[in-house]
C-alpha cells in the first residue's frame, strides 16, 4: 500500500521547490556602502546613460519618483545607482566591467547604500543611533531617506536580493571621515561580521573589496588615511585593497572625477574577477 503525502507537508515541498528555482545561482549580487565617493561625485555625462547592458542591474534602495523607481526592485543600471539625484561613482564602472568579462548568462546586481560624509560608525548596527545624533544638519536629510538606519536598509535589500540571486562580494569605499582613526579595522570588520551573520553569508566565499582614498600621486588631502587603509587584510582575512594610484581626482583633491572612477572600478572588477579565476580582457 502507497503512503500518502499529508497535504501540508506537500504544500511546505511545492514552497520550497518554487523559492529554490526562483533564485537565479547566476545573478551575482554586490553590496556597496560607504561615503560620498561611494554614494557617486561626478556630474553624469550623457556617454554614462547609454549602451548599458540589461545583464547589469541596481536595486533601488529608496523610492525615486523621478526616476520611476521603487525601493527593493531591479532595474538596468542606468547612473545613479545610489540615492535619486547622487552622482556617477566607482560602481557604475565595476558593474560594466563584469558583465564584459563574465559569461553571457551571467547578470550582476548592484546594491549601493552610501552617505556623503559619513564615518563608519553610521553603519554599526548597534552604535549608530549615537552618531546620528550627533550628525550634522546636512547630512541628516540623506540618513532619513534610509529611514534613519542605512545599516539595516542595506541588510533589508539585501534579503530581498537573496531571493533572487548570490550575493558573491562586499564593496566599500570610505574612510575620508575617519582620518588617522588607528580603531577604523576593527570598525569596519564589526560592520563586515554583522553583514555577514545577518545575511547567514560565508566569509570564505563573500570578499570584502575596499579602495584607497584619492591618492597622494594626485594630491589628496585624506591620502594619509591609506596607510590605515593598507592593514585591513590583516584584520580581514578575506578582505583586499584597491589602489587609487593615479586615478584622477577634482579641484577639491577629496572625490574622483569620472575617469577617476572608471579606473577605481575597473580595479575593483578586476580584483573580484581574479578571486573568481577569471583574467579581465575588456
């Protein structure tokens, strides 16, 4: 006599088959975070809208009416990829680099929660609350669009990702803010772990990537930050420093012009490759 499957049981097998076959093992997702070159300085040049390959995606992470975009879906991206009037940044060119040099039934999702201005602290999920406090006007209006959190706005859209596709890498680009701060390793390992034990995510197979400041070759005024920068790998073993060695920068010496960019995120794409086994040829 056949044993009958409980409907119950049946409905938690059809579930789950359905979550496993929706999410896509060759969409692989990247979180960013940071600061303001993070968030995107440069002017978007008309050049910077076009010709993007679909199989190159953002997840909004707050509504953009002029953009007709929502939070938590998908789009082509299309600059900006961080809030709805930032600027073009390093993750517009690393995502392109990708998709060039990955195979074409591989997509790349971008996830860009960044501050311009911002310390690390702002992304301690226990402790930020403290520094928001004492944050200064200007900066509070782009807290608020994440709704006072952007740690926990990033981890939430970051989960609703998960559904659809492999989160493979963590970019950060930011420590202008916290100059000759000798505890900024320990910070930003904090903000890793936490990432990492939110998303049930595996150190070994998720990277942190974090750049350099604007380098001292161009005259940045935050380039002595870099040293501190350089000691992140013995804090995070799987983690990597992206140079900013000759990427061009503006008149201020603290952001990257475009073609400053470009090259930040080229490297950014060619460090990721590599970990994957893969040379970049474009």
């Amino acid at each position: 006599m056949k044993k009958r499957i409980k409907p119950l049981l049946l409905a938690m097998l059809l579930i789950s088959t359905l979550q496993t076959f929706s999410q896509d093992k060759k969409f692989y997702i990247f979180l960013s975070f940071g600061q303001s070159n993070m968030e995107g300085n440069a002017k978007v040049r008309p050049e910077d809208t076009v010709n993007i390959d679909s199989r190159f995606q953002v997840m909004e992470a707050v509504d953009c009416p002029n953009l007709n975009r929502k939070k938590g879906q998908w789009y082509t991206a299309i600059p900006p990829l961080c809030r709805c009037r930032t600027g073009l940044t390093l993750t517009d060119f690393f995502g392109r680099s990708m998709v060039a040099n990955l195979p074409a039934d591989v997509r790349i999702g971008i996830i860009n929660v960044a501050v311009g201005g911002c310390k690390i602290e702002l992304f301690d999920k226990d402790n930020y609350q403290s520094y928001v406090e004492k944050a200064p006007q200007w900066m509070i209006g782009m807290i608020k669009e994440y709704e006072g959190n952007p740690y926990a706005r990033l981890v939430e859209m970051a989960k609703t990702a998960q559904k659809d596709g492999v989160i493979k890498g963590i970019l950060l680009h930011q420590g202008e803010s916290n100059p000759n701060d000798s505890m900024w390793t320990t910070k930003v390992k904090g903000v890793y772990d936490n990432l990492l034990k939110d998303l049930k995510l595996n150190a070994k197979k998720v990277p942190l990537l974090a750049g350099e400041t604007v380098n001292a070759d161009q005259g940045g005024i935050c380039a002595g930050m870099n040293k501190i920068i350089a000691t992140l790998p013995q804090k995070i073993k799987n983690s990597y420093v992206i140079s900013s060695a000759g990427c061009a920068d503006g008149p201020d010496n603290l952001h990257f012009t475009a073609d400053g960019y470009k090259e930040l995120g080229n490297r950014y794409a060619k460090k990721m490759l590599e970990l994957m086994g893969i040379e970049m040829v474009k």
